[in-house]
C-alpha cells in the first residue's frame, strides 16, 4: 500500500481549499429604487453580477428594460419579499417602434437563470405586439413571477432551424389577448393561471401560437393549470403560427390536467393563421376539466392516456442533459 506523498496531500488541500473559496464566492447584491441598497437598478446590478450570483430586489416599481445577455449565465433575480406584486419591473415600448427584443420589458438571453417574485409587465396595450418577457436562453426557470401584457406577452424563442431553449415556469401569473404565449423553445407552464383579457369582441383572441420546429418532439405544454376569461365561446386555445412563413414550423402544443373556463371556444378552439391550417400543426388536449373542456366537437383532438406518458413536464424539458427542474 503507497502512503500519499506531501506534494500529493498539497495538491490536494490546495485544490479542496479553491473549491471552498469559489463555493463561497456567490454575492447577493441588493437592488432599491429608494437607495437603501447596492445599487437603484437591475441593470447595474446585473452588469457586476457573476454566475452563481444572487440579485435581490426590493418592492418598489422599476421602469426600463432589463436585458441580460446570453454571457450573464446561472445568475438568479428575486424579489425580496417573496411577493410577485410587490416588485414590479414595467415598459411600454410596442414591438412596432421596438421590435422583438427592443420592446420585451425583460430580454433574457442568458442560460440556467432563474427569476423569481416579481412582476413583469408590458403597459403598451392594445394596439402593437409588445412583449413583457423574451425568454431566449435554455434552462430558464420562473417561479412566482408575473408577466403582464396583452399581445406577445411571452415570447419562448431559441432562434431559426431547430436548435430549442427551454423554460419551465411554475407557481405564476400570465395575461394577454392576443398570442400571449408564443415560440419555438421547449416551454413549460406548470400549476399556473392563464388569464385571457376583454378585447370588447366576440374574438377575444389566442392563447398560444407555436412555432415548434417539425425535427422537435415538444414544443410548449400547459399543465395542471387554470385557464381563465372574459365572455364565453371568445377565446381560442392558440394558431398555428409559421414564423417567417417557415414551413418546418409545424407548431405542437399540448394542454393537460387543467381547468379550462367557458372562455375557452367549443368550435375553433385551434385557429389558422397567415394561410396555414391549424391542422398543419400538432395541437391536442388530455384530461382537462371545466365548462371549456369539449363537448363532442371535432376539432378538439385529444390525446390519448399511453400518448399522454411520454408528453409529460419532464419529457419536455430533459433535453440530451436530463435537466430536471420540475416540481
């Protein structure tokens, strides 16, 4: 049996002590809008902040976009109170003057961020596409937040071809009219509501507009969520959405264990857009309740229960990493 040498025992302290130090590195910076903290603004506290760094955020009402890049991975945003509406991050830029990324309230690009107890809104109304969040990074988790718009209020978007980022959003909020929830990316919205909001028409709008690539198996999943809103019969549960016109864009969406109100349309639950059918798309339902839920019509495909196995919160996100941030 070798007994380890002093140079080997070194190595090995040394190494065990550089671990320590950098587990111990992570900060947490403290964001007040009234300067009882480190800094006024995200923004800033987003531009000394590392991976693995914590920006705590005080109530208070933040005005501006906050934009982190895809180089401020693993960086987590939380509110300090632990109430989404006491912590209001807000815009009102239109994508018409703005577009995409210029209008969303919160551009997040980065990797393995987590956002948690905040609200993030996007007050421009009715009138533009005007996105609250730009969710463009891969394993993003939201807990506890907000997102507050009308239309294009969520935006999951990995990018042209079939490369997919994916979310998991859990425990939150989201309203909009028109489109509110939209993209490409692999995007899960788990034990949530859903609010659809009054257009003052007997069209109160979409609910999703996928553009899942037609190489990927999952694109957004709503599940063991509650589906709320105005007049009955008014709102679809989403369109087929072919962005750039792509052909490849066969949208798939899947709508599961959830409470759907009598919002939600019998006839034209899943709507044509741009002159694609719906049926170009991958739209189904499986085990959801409610007056909304369909009542014999044949346009609501269902899925069936040893389909359903395999479109489940972790078959969406796993990925080729296992990732696994599902509660």
């Amino acid at each position: 049996m070798h007994r380890p040498t002093l140079a080997v025992l070194t190595v090995v302290a040394v190494a065990l002590v550089a671990t320590a130090t950098a587990a111990s590195a992570a900060t947490t910076y403290v964001v007040a809008a009234d300067g009882s903290g480190n800094y006024t603004t995200i923004q800033a506290a987003l531009a000394k902040a590392a991976a693995g760094d914590t920006i705590s955020v005080k109530a208070g009402t933040y005005k501006g976009q906050v934009s982190i890049p895809a180089s401020k991975s693993g960086i987590t945003i939380k509110g300090a109170t632990g109430t989404a509406t006491d912590i209001v991050i807000t815009g009102n830029v239109p994508q018409s003057t703005g577009g995409a990324t210029g209008s969303a309230t919160v551009l997040n690009l980065a990797a393995n961020t987590s956002i948690t107890g905040v609200t993030i809104a996007n007050t421009y109304g009715i009138g533009s596409q005007a996105l609250a969040l730009y969710a463009g990074g891969d394993r993003q988790v939201y807990r506890n937040v907000r997102l507050l718009g009308r239309q294009d209020t969520f935006l999951s978007w990995g990018g042209t071809g079939s490369k997919q980022v994916r979310q998991y959003v859990y425990k939150s909020y989201i309203e909009g009219d028109v489109d509110f929830i939209y993209g490409n990316g692999a995007l899960v919205i788990d034990s949530s509501t859903i609010k659809s909001l009054d257009r003052g028409s007997s069209n109160n709008g979409y609910i999703t507009a996928a553009a899942t690539n037609a190489s990927n198996a999952y694109g957004i999943l709503i599940t063991r969520s509650t589906l709320q809103g105005p007049a009955a019969q008014t709102v679809a549960l989403g369109r087929c959405w072919h962005a750039g016109g792509a052909t490849d864009a066969i949208g798939q969406v899947l709508i599961r264990d959830s409470s759907l109100g009598s919002h939600v349309r019998q006839a034209g639950a899943w709507q044509d857009m741009s002159g694609f059918s719906w049926k170009t798309c991958r739209f189904t339902e499986y085990n959801n309740s409610g007056a909304g839920v369909t009542q014999g019509t044949s346009d609501r495909p269902q899925m069936s229960a040893s389909t359903a196995a395999n479109y489940t919160s972790q078959k969406y996100l796993a990925g080729a990493d296992g990732w696994n941030p599902v509660q």
